[in-house]
C-alpha cells in the first residue's frame, strides 16, 4: 500500500512538474525581474474608457526635449538601472555598466547574453508622448516620464524590435508574442492615464480589441 501511495505521489509530481514546463514554454522565464506588474485589464479598460480622444500633432518634436538616462544612484543611470532589473545573474563593472548577465526579451520570446543587444524601450514612445500632450509639459516632468522606473514604461528588450517599433502605438504595432499583447496594453493604458495624455480613435479602437480578451 505504502509503494502504491508512493508511485501516486511520484505521478503526481511528474504531472505537475510537466505542466510547470509547459507554461515556461508559453509565457516565457519567470524568474527575472521585469516591468512593474501593471493595472489589471478591468481597470485598463476602466480608464480608458476616461481617455481624451484627440487627432496627434507633432508639430516641434525633438527627442532631445525628454532628458533621458538620468543618474539613478552613484554611477547608475536609468538604462543602467532596467538592465540590472530586467535580467538574471547581472554582473556590472565599477562604471555601473552590465558586463554579463542574461536578458530575456518579453516581445519577441529571444534570450541576450550581452547587453549591447538590448535597448530600452519607452514603452508609450516619446514621440507618442509629445503628441499626445507632452508637447505642453515642462522639460522637468518630460525628464521624469522618460525615465520613469515607477510606471511600467521602461522594459529591456531585443534591440532590433525596439526599433521597428520606432513611435508606433498598438494600432499599428504590438510584440510579436502574443503572450506578452495582454500586458503590454493595460501598461500602455497605464502610463497614458497616469500622465493625463490622449488617444486617437485607431489607437482606442485597438485598444478596447485587444483589452477585450485580457
């Protein structure tokens, strides 16, 4: 009696032992620290639905209006900072630049070694930003939007996807992983109610499409 409770026992752990391996697969590494868990879909939908619509003008634009990679602590920028979060077993030299480590990129599903392969991407691009209403902020509260580590607007990711992204908003781009679709929106949503910016119709629209499933 006591081996047929033990090979039940054992059954049961290899059952449970494949399914953890199996959602691994699907959703990708658990273990590395990442973007800060983002609003759930219920209340992305919520907010929203609060959001002005309006047309985007980016009459003026410049990259250089966002003061980015400001300094975190001691030798530390941000770009420095979401590297160390962002990834496993992260070594850094006394310039606080990471010289080893490992990156999984939520995007697209691949794994870096070196971060020279990875950019940070302002998940609502600035140039998103600019034309949704930063255009009439303060160059201070543009500097705290493009270094934001408090909002789920900075993620470590492949480099090369992080510049077809370019400025697009989710009604003409999203990560390739649609594992990944669900939290991208409701961290877009996020950040956009959090700093009072608008959307477009197109950009609304894909939104409530893909917030409907999450």
């Amino acid at each position: 009696m006591r081996k047929f409770y033990a090979r039940q026992r054992l059954g049961l752990l290899a059952a449970l032992t494949g399914l953890a391996a199996s959602a691994a697969l699907l959703n990708g590494p658990a273990a590395s620290a990442a973007l800060p868990t983002p609003i759930s879909g219920a209340t992305a939908r919520s907010y929203l639905a609060t959001l002005t619509v309006a047309p985007e003008d980016r009459t003026g634009y410049d990259r250089d209006l966002f003061p980015h990679w400001s300094t975190v602590s001691g030798a530390c920028n941000t770009r420095e900072t979401v590297l160390k979060r962002d990834g496993e077993n992260v070594v850094t030299d006394s310039s606080c630049a990471a010289t080893s480590g490992s990156w999984y990129s939520p995007y697209d599903g691949a794994t870096w070694t070196a971060a020279s392969d990875l950019d940070i991407d302002h998940l609502v691009p600035l140039a998103e930003a600019w034309d949704s209403g930063a255009d009439a902020w303060t160059t201070s509260r543009r500097q705290s939007f493009a270094n934001d580590l408090t909002r789920p607007q900075l993620l470590a990711v492949t480099d090369n996807v992080n510049q077809a992204k370019g400025d697009q908003d989710p009604a003409t781009w999203m990560p390739s992983r649609t594992a990944y679709r669900c939290t991208y929106v409701r961290a877009w949503v996020q950040v956009k109610y959090y700093y009072d910016l608008s959307v477009d119709s197109a950009e609304k629209s894909a939104l409530e499409n893909h917030l409907a499933g999450c």
